[in-house]
C-alpha cells in the first residue's frame, strides 16, 4: 500500500462478510493475536482495532475508522467528553483539564481530552460503587 494516505470507502460483499464471519466463528470466541508476515506480533492496540473491525462486519455494523487531529476545539472535546460545551469551559477555568488559546478561540489537544474522558468514566465507577456501598449499610442498619 506504500505510505500514501487513503480516502476511500469499501464495501464488502455478502460473501466476503460471511468470510469474516466465518473466520471470527472459527475462533471459537476467543480473540487473537494478529502477525506480521515475519511473525511478529502486533502491538495490543493496532491488534484491538482489529478484532473491533472484524467484529463490526460480522454484526453487520456501519464502521469508520479515521484519526483524531491533535488539537480539538471546545465544541468537539466537549461532544467527545459527552458534557455541555459550557461544563467543559466550567472544567478548563477550574483547571481540571488544560486549553490554549488559538486566536480567541480555545483549543484542547485530543490525547488530555481522551485521558480526561477516562478520568470522568472512573469517577462514575466510582459514585455508583459508593452508592451500592451505601445502600449495603442502610439496609444492614434497618435489620
């Protein structure tokens, strides 16, 4: 393929999603490590994306796959944070995630968006298991 960029859409045919569907089936549902020609193992998440894509097509899901530019504005880092544009400027002005100006705009770069992301997953994680907890304790208290 060389190292020229690609912007194409492909489509498969039935038969070439039976193909994968086949191929996933004959796994047995364990996932796998794909190999370079050489026998190399791929790195854990080139062969995660993989698996993801194989997966797609044999559930017949629509599947896209681009890269996120460095940079992202508030509009997109909020989208992508699943928040509010203005809870966003909330957290940036609270100095809970880093922006930069770019003009008069402000401009968040996409790896502290995503890690971000993973910090606000982990603090729900958390509420939720302190709510069980401390359901757990009302219900002790009430016996």
């Amino acid at each position: 393929m060389g190292n020229t960029p690609v912007d194409q859409t492909v489509l498969l045919t039935p038969s070439e999603q039976e193909s994968v569907a086949k191929y996933i089936s004959s796994l047995g549902g364990s996932s796998v490590d794909f190999q370079t020609t050489s026998g190399s193992t791929l790195p854990n998440k080139l062969n995660e994306i993989f698996q993801k894509v194989l997966h797609a097509i044999e559930s017949d899901l629509p599947i896209s796959i681009s890269t996120m530019p460095k940079e992202v504005t508030t509009t997109t880092a909020a989208s992508l944070l699943g928040i509010t544009r203005p809870t966003l400027m909330k957290h940036v002005r609270e100095g809970r995630i880093n922006a930069h100006k770019v003009g008069s705009h402000h401009r968040l770069f996409s790896n502290e968006v995503l890690e971000f992301r993973e910090e606000l997953k982990q603090q729900k994680r958390d509420a939720v298991f302190e709510l069980l907890d401390f359901e757990q304790q009302l219900e002790e208290s009430d016996q």
